[in-house]
C-alpha cells in the first residue's frame, strides 16, 4: 500500500511539474459562474452587471523543475520500496 502511495504522490507531483512549465499563469472562474452568465448583455439603463473578480494563478519560475524533480525523487524512492514491508 506505501508503494502505491508513494508512487501516485510522485506522479501527481511531476505532472503539476510539468503543467506548470506549460503555462504562464491560469484564470479561475468565480464559484457559480457559467460561460452564458460572462457574455450577459448590460443590465438595467445600460449599466453593465457586476461581474466577480477572477483569481489569477501564477506559478514561480522554481516550481516546475523543483516539482519535477522532487517527483522524480519520490518516484524512484517508490521502485526501491520492497513489496511487503515486515510480512
């Protein structure tokens, strides 16, 4: 089970690595939001409806090689587990 475990944790841990390396910065949609709700025309005498703040995500230029490798490090400490451990 601690195998598994450690090997999902790396997985995870490389493919947020590798995401961040891909992006430049990421929006997330307020909680509710639709795509319909963001392209509403104005409301009442033209005034246009209060729309939520998005958040705006921006990964640090260490997290992706740090991330990548710290998985890569929990990934190969995974292999080296034995299969039972004291059984």
């Amino acid at each position: 089970m601690w195998k598994a475990l450690f090997l999902a944790t790396g997985i995870c841990l490389s493919v947020l690595g590798a995401e961040c390396l891909v992006i430049e910065r990421c929006y997330l949609k307020p909680k509710g939001q639709t795509n319909a709700q963001s392209t509403a025309p104005p409301a009442l005498l033209g005034a246009p409806a209060p729309s939520p703040q998005r958040r705006e995500i921006v990964p640090p230029e260490w997290a992706p090689w740090s991330l990548m490798a710290a998985g890569a490090v929990v990934i190969l400490y995974s292999i080296t587990l034995p299969k039972r451990i004291g059984g």
